[in-house]
C-alpha cells in the first residue's frame, strides 16, 4: 500500500489501471471496500483513501478470532477451542 501512495498518476496507471474497491483477505476470500467495489475501479485521486480502506481490512481480519479468544474460556466449548488452539499454535510457531 505505501508503494500505491507514493505513486505518481502515471505510474499508477501504468500498474494499478485494473485495481478495484476490493482487496483478497488472507483466507483468499474478496472483500469490497464499497459497495459494488469488485466492479468499480479505483482512481487515482482516491488511491489514499483506497490504501487507508484496504489496510483497514486486511489489519482487521482476525478481529473476530481475537474478540472469542478474549471471552472466558471457562466453559465446555472454550476447553475445546483452548485444546484446538494448543495444537495449531505450535505448528505456526515453528514453521
């Protein structure tokens, strides 16, 4: 995104003519920063504030899985979400 910012129209242009209101998420799943932003391209007078929505997006992914991490883990359910946590963490750990 810093890359986009900086760019001049030109060279925005030339490497972002194609780029839409969307960004893929780490899941590979399309996520639209406005509505119908899959079909609407990105200009180059909004690149800021498309690099401000698009880093939103992808710095909130995991915001869901945080918030149920944060919730007391003291019921049956959250003893199997800690077991389950327990064997994908190191995996990530060590990879």
């Amino acid at each position: 995104m810093d890359t986009l910012e900086g760019l001049d129209e030109e060279s925005f242009d030339v490497h972002f003519s194609e780029r839409t209101w969307s960004v893929t998420l780490s899941d590979g799943s399309n996520f639209e920063l406005r509505d119908n932003g899959a079909s609407e391209s990105v200009r180059y007078e909004d690149r800021l504030e498309y690099a401000k929505l698009a880093k939103q997006a992808r710095m909130s992914e995991s915001d869901k899985q945080v918030n149920i991490l944060q919730l007391d883990v003291t019921d049956d359910v959250g003893i199997e979400i800690q077991d389950m946590i327990s064997l994908v963490v190191p995996f990530y750990v060590h990879v």
